[in-house]
C-alpha cells in the first residue's frame, strides 16, 4: 500500500510539475471555461491526423469542461490555480483553490488531497 501511495504522489508531482512547466513557458493559456472536449475521436471518425511535435504540456492528460464540472460537483475533484496570488485575486474559476507554481515545483502538495483528482490551471 505504501508503494502505491508513493507511486501516486511521485506521479501527481510529475504531471503537476509538466503542467507548471507548460504554463510557465505559455504565458497566456485559453481559459478552463473555453476550453474545448479533448476526447479520442472513433476509429471511423474523419479527423485529420496531423503530426505536429508534442512537448510537454502536450503529453498532460486533457479534461473538458463538462468532465471537470461533474468530477467537482461529485467530490471526485478540485481545481487549482496555479497562477499565484496576484492572478487569483483578480479572477478565478469559482471554487478553485489558490495553489502557486512554485509550491508544486518544491514539492509543497500537503495541502492538496490524495484522495480526489487535481485539476490545474493557469489561465
């Protein structure tokens, strides 16, 4: 079991830290709200396949917003933004918690919950 929750936090930090990273070098990023569903398109489906070179915060796992809002509403997740405490006092999503990049890049995660999935954004 300790291996597990070892495994899980050493993963939360490495997603988390890839998200920093990618949100730190993209300056402005689009907006959870105006982002876009980000699921597999079918097998049969018509979309194009383009091959552009994916950098980190291409690899991080994407979410829409219609999955965001009932992973929250159902206790199953929380946002945070990771922005700092200037960006968030001027606008937040409602409900998120004020979580700066620099407390996930030293490793800082005790106030985040181990049981509930992290939903990051800095924009």
């Amino acid at each position: 079991m300790k291996m597990v929750l070892k495994l899980g936090g050493a993963s939360l930090i490495a997603a988390l830290a890839i998200s920093a990273a990618g949100c730190s070098k993209s300056g402005a990023a689009p907006n959870l709200a105006d982002a876009a569903p980000t699921s597999t398109p079918p097998a049969n489906s018509t979309a194009p396949n383009l091959s552009v070179p994916q950098n980190a915060e291409d690899k991080m796992p994407r979410i829409s917003v219609e999955e965001a809002k009932k992973l929250v509403a159902d206790g199953k997740a929380v946002i945070i933004d990771v922005r700092g405490a200037d960006g968030y006092k001027m606008s937040h999503i409602k409900g998120a918690l004020d979580f700066p990049i620099t407390r996930i890049e030293s490793g800082d995660l005790k106030d985040l919950p181990k049981d509930k999935r992290i939903i990051a954004y800095c924009a």
